[in-house]
C-alpha cells in the first residue's frame, strides 16, 4: 500500500460491522485522522470523532452513504484523547444529533484549561519551551497562535468521563485502557469479541507520537508513556491507529517505540558524558529530528516547539532516574551528568 492509500475517502472495513472512516486534515502533517464506525443494536457509535472543520460533516455524511447510514445514527462518540483532530467534531455531532461523547477522566483538566484560556496558544509547552531555555521560540509560537481562529464552543465537556473498564455499548463489549503519556487522559479500547485494539495515537504504525503536548501540569509524560508502552510489549491484538492503515501488532510496534526512546536516552547521554552542561535546547539542537534524521533548524517553528518539549520529557526522565542531574538558572533549567 502507498503511504497515501490509508487517506482514501470512505467506509473501509475493519471487522464484521466496523468501518475505518479517514476525514481530511488538509493543513496538517498527519494528512487525515481514523474515526471507526461501529454499528450497533441502536444505530452507530464511534471511536474517535475528527477535526470539527467546515467539511467534516460532508466528508463523514458522504463516507457513510456509501454503507447506507447517516451521520444521525450515531448515539455515542468516545473519544481516545482531547487533542482537536480526535474531540472537535465529537463535540459538533452532539449539537446536531444529541450525540453522547465520552472521554477520558485525566483529560478534564486540560480541556478546563482550554476554556480558560479561551485562545489556541498551547500555554504549557511555552511554559516548558522557556524551562529548556528556548524563550524566542516560545514568543514566536505565541505570535503564531494568539489570534488563530478559536472557537471555545468546540471543547465543551463531554456527557462522561471514562477510565478503564467496559464502555456501555450494547452490541459490543469494548473496554477503555487507560493509557497516559501522549496525554494524561488518553484511552486506548480493545475490542474483547474481535483482536482489535482502537490504539488512537498512543500506538501509530510509522511515527513516534508527541509527548506532553496539552494544557496543565507536566508531570513527567515521558515516564507515564513509556509504562503506558511497558504494558502492551506481549499484546498480540492488531493495531486500528488514529493515523494510519489498520495493521501490525501491538505488542511489536510498543517495542519499536520503546526501542525508539532508548535510543534517543542513549544520544542525550552521549552528549552528557562529555561533561558540558547544558539546556534543553542545546539537546534540541545536537538532536535529530523525524525519520528522515534532520537538523533541529530544518523544523518549523511549531515543530521545533514540539521538539524541545521532547527533548525536556527525555531530560525530566533523565534527572528522575538520578542519571543527570538538574539545576535551575534564573527559569532554566541546566542538565549535567
Ligand atoms: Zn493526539
């Protein structure tokens, strides 16, 4: 399958009754975000709900023609986590159909926070982007976000917040595994009738997920990530990514991931050893960034936001494991061995 073949607009089956729907995400690097249909005793429930963007409720209408359903069946939305290309547009359905959506307890902070802010500026990694030193890139984020369009009425609470269990959802028994890291309050749902797992973005088939990239506190998301991987390294169920082809194991591709930031520890440690100390943007920048293995200064200003909050999960993991240790100067942090 060519790299652009998952992003292929329709109902694609998954397993008896469940579709993968792909709706477009055109200005975003992730190109398209999975939402599974599921039908049900009752109408559709779904797994993630997408980007609420003008086009959305057509792209999800049209998709759903072609397997007869409407967009108005569907009862129940559980959403994986609170980022806006998975919870927006669960949020839009609930205005037109009365939709329920559901999402994970840890997320309640975060989206409270979004309200409170009520403007895109992603707040707690400008926080963290000064912690590592890189204040410029913090200014030149909050320039670029201040006064993007925003609408607050897309992040009202959900009708539930879920944690672990089984979802109430007759027809199918789903339960919610709650996996932190790429946000506290992430969830993944494993099917028990089929060998399924709706991984959201805990688990993607061919990129490392970002860490930490919410509002609130930063509470070593590195860490919970990598026990949140820890724990799926023997799961043989067959991953249904937020991004992505349905394929692959679970279990394979979480020690790929765990692989992944041993090695990033490995190169951050190197660096360490020669004694220096050091910001986290002084790692950000010895770094490579993406598969392709470029310069930080390759990356865009978003990206390279990304990158240093990174490379600070890598650094708070670091110190709390007593590997290196932390010291603060006037709001930066320093790291040495
Ligand atoms: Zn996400």
């Amino acid at each position: 399958m060519s790299s652009a073949a998952w992003r292929e607009p329709g109902c694609h089956p998954v397993v008896d009754g469940v579709f993968r729907i792909p709706l477009d995400l055109p200005q975003d690097g992730l190109r398209a975000v999975n939402v599974y249909a599921l039908e049900t005793d009752a109408g559709l429930a779904l797994i993630d709900g997408g980007w609420h963007r003008d086009d959305t409720h057509r792209e999800l209408a049209d998709a759903l023609a072609s397997i007869g359903r409407s967009p108005s069946e569907i009862h129940d939305v559980f959403v994986t986590h609170s980022h806006r290309d998975h919870y927006t547009f669960a949020v839009e359905l609930r205005r037109r159909y009365g939709t329920r959506v559901h999402l994970g307890a840890a997320e309640g902070p975060g989206l409270a926070a979004i309200a409170r802010l009520n403007n895109n500026v992603p707040e707690a990694s400008l926080r963290e982007a000064r912690r590592a030193g890189a204040g410029d890139l913090a200014d030149a984020m909050y320039a670029a976000t201040v006064d993007e369009p925003f609408d607050i009425a897309d992040w009202e609470a959900p009708d539930s917040w879920l944690t672990g269990g089984v979802l109430d959802l007759p027809g199918h028994r789903i339960e919610a595994v709650e996996t932190p890291g790429h946000t506290k309050g992430h969830l993944v749902f494993h099917d028990l009738d089929t060998p399924i797992a709706y991984t959201g973005d805990h688990i993607l088939p061919t990129i490392t997920p970002s860490i930490g990239f919410e509002l609130g506190d930063w509470d070593l998301p590195l860490g919970k990530f990598l026990a949140s991987l820890e724990m799926m390294v023997d799961d043989k169920r067959v991953i249904a990514p937020a991004h992505g082809a349905v394929g692959g194991e679970v279990g394979e591709r979480a020690r790929a991931l765990l692989e992944h930031h041993a090695g990033r520890f490995a190169e951050i440690e190197e660096l360490l050893a020669g004694g220096d100390r050091v910001t986290g943007l002084d790692v950000a920048r010895y770094l490579p960034w993406t598969r392709r293995r470029v310069p930080f200064t390759a990356l865009d200003t978003f990206n390279q936001l990304v990158a240093v909050c990174e490379t600070m999960a890598h650094l708070d993991v670091l110190a709390a494991r007593g590997t290196a240790h932390v010291h603060d100067r006037d709001g930066i942090d320093v790291f040495r061995i």
